[in-house]
DNA sequence: GCTCCACAAGTAGAGAGGCTACGTATAGCG
DNA sequence: CGCTATACGTAGCCTCTCTACTTGTGGAGC
C-alpha cells in the first residue's frame, strides 16, 4: 500500500494510537504496524516530524525517558489532542463516505 | 469537508465519473457535486490540471466541442484508464480498510 | 573482538499535488 | 449595461510525505 495516500490522515492515526495510552515514537511506527495487519511500515522521516508537529499544535505533550539505556521521548494525548481526535474521526467518516459513493460503480 | 483530504484520490474520483458517460470539465465538476450530495465543491485550478495530467498519463482522451456558443473539451475514459480506475477502486477499498481498523476506538 | 541488526531519535532536501487567485471569453437575464 | 452562469486555463504557493542521511546503545553470532 502506498503510505502516500495517507495524506491528511496521518494525524488521525497517531492521535488514535496515543488514545489509550502514552508510546515513543518506534513504539507508534509499531502500533501503526500492528493495527493495520502489517499494511502500514511507516518511515521515521514520516512519523517524527509529524510527531513534533502535533506537538507544536497542542494535541500531544511529550517528555524523555531512559529504558534500556536508550532514551525515548513519550508523546501522549493532550485534552485538545483528544477533541481533535473526536473530530478527524468525524472527518474521515464523512470523508470515506463521500469517495465510497463517488467511486461506487453505476 | 476539506477536500484537501482528498490527495491521492481524487484520480480515482475523476476516472468514476467518467466510466458512465464522457464529460466536460465543468460538467465533471457538478457530477462530482451530485454523486457527494453536494459536499465536494472542487476548484477548477484542482480539477483541470488533474483532467490534464491524466490524459498525459493515458488514462484519458478528449476531444473538442461546441454547444451553445461555448468550446468544451470532453474528456473520456481510455482502455488503460478503466483498468487504472479498477486498481483505485481495490487500492481504495484497502485503503479505507485499514485506516477504519486504526481509528476505531479501543 | 568485530560485525551486524534491532532499537531510538532526529534533520535536510526534494517532489507531488491540491489550493488561491488570476485571466479570458460567451450567453442570457434584468 | 452589468451580473451571473457557463467554460477553459495558468502561475505560484503551501503543506505534507518521502528518501536519504546522521548519531548512538545493546545484544547476538562468529
């Protein structure tokens, strides 16, 4: 699948995965993974910097941590993050709706 | 809806409009309008490089007319563009598949 | 000891494609 | 005579994802 087409929904999918609870970044290229039976190997060029940037918006708050001698630096939901979550759910159902129908033959 | 959503599939769109019948520019715009309930408005600037890109790439063909006074130019679909447009349905499908699986609650 | 892979974070620069804002032109209505 | 709908188009911007790269630790295999 061409992780391109994810355009404009990107956010929506990190903002889920942090939903029940707090992951570093890999730990989110993982989850993503694993959700998505394996359809989604998202590159760190992709998913860092989108990372930093829902950051800056306030959707997510994050803080470093040391696990295994390795640092991390865990992204969690904020209370915006949240509401934002609410309404790209929203979005994409209003979304995928309106292509199913136009794509939908006859 | 902010139909820069739409990056990425508005191809797909475009070719299932035009699996029907041919149309002109103007008239994929309103078909686009109807088949969505009236929730994709796309601008012209979206909609005619895209129309033109894919007559580039061979998924289409047109031809030039005059209806009341006004030059049309009726884009139809091409032999390659149907099996192009078959691929995006299946792309689509996959697509929406796995972004529903990653944002369902839970 | 050395190499390679998994883990972990990041940046720089390129490319694609949709958007805004224009420009051009005809027909018809008030 | 101006406004709106019809009809086509381009230029330049902007955003986001991608490729490719850098930096570093820990553990497994040889």
């Amino acid at each position: 699948m061409k992780a391109d087409a994810l355009r404009g929904h990107l956010d929506a999918m990190l903002l889920a995965v942090l939903e029940g609870e707090p992951l570093h970044g890999y730990a989110i290229i993982e989850a993503l993974a694993l959700r998505s039976g394996g359809e989604l190997d998202l590159p760190t060029g992709t998913v860092y910097p989108a990372l930093r940037r829902l950051e800056a918006a306030g959707y997510l708050d994050s803080s470093w941590s040391e696990a295994a001698g390795r640092k991390r630096r865990t992204y969690r939901l904020s209370r915006a993050g949240r509401k934002v979550l609410a309404e790209k759910r929203q979005e994409w159902k209003a979304f995928s709706t309106v292509v199913d129908g136009v794509l939908r033959p006859g």
